[in-house]
C-alpha cells in the first residue's frame, strides 16, 4: 500500500470514529483516537499536513467540556469542519497527487 492509499484507508477510519461520536463535549477517548489518526496522516505532503493539523486541534475544541462554547458556530460547525470540510480537502489533495503521479508515469 503506497502513502497514498494510507491516508485514504486512515481518512476512512477517522470518518468512522467523528461519525460514532458526533456530539460535542468531552469525549478524551473519540479525541485521543482522532489525534492519532491525524498524526498518522502527516508528513506525506505540506498541505496535508497542515489540513490534518487543523482537524486535530478543531477536534481537540469539539471534543472539550467547554472550549467549544467559544467557537464561532458552535458545535455544529466545528463538526461540519472536522467531519466534512477539512477530510474533503485532504480527499482531494490525494485525489490530486495520484492524478499528478500518473501524469509523471505516463511522461516516464
């Protein structure tokens, strides 16, 4: 399985995990499990790096007794964002560089 095809079946079980526990509040066993998947995630590419951050810490305020109280939108956008929004955009990150590695296959 190349890097790739890691972030996706990672991208995957992340979903799972935001998905069996979609409600806001403390949850230190959902968010212990999202930061790992988010650190498994990172170092392939830059910009996946950084999406993969951004949902870790976003979880880390969604998955809190209070912090999330702040968050403009609440809890549901942080949802929004942690589950759709920012997996959406690493999903095509890596839609984009296989298309690219083929590209340079094809050019070879």
């Amino acid at each position: 399985m190349d890097d790739l095809d890691r972030i996706l079946k990672t991208l995957e079980e992340l979903e799972g995990v935001l998905k069996r526990n979609n409600y806001v509040g403390a949850n230190p066993a959902a968010l212990g499990r999202v930061q790992f998947l988010c650190d498994q995630m990172r170092g392939t590419n830059g910009y996946i790096s950084e999406k993969a951050g951004q949902l870790r810490e976003l979880a880390s305020i969604f998955y809190s007794a209070r912090r999330h109280l702040k968050y403009p939108g609440g809890g549901d956008r942080l949802y929004a964002e942690i589950s759709y929004d920012l997996p959406s955009r690493i999903r095509g990150q890596v839609e984009h560089l296989k298309r690219s590695r083929l590209d340079q296959d094809g050019m070879s």
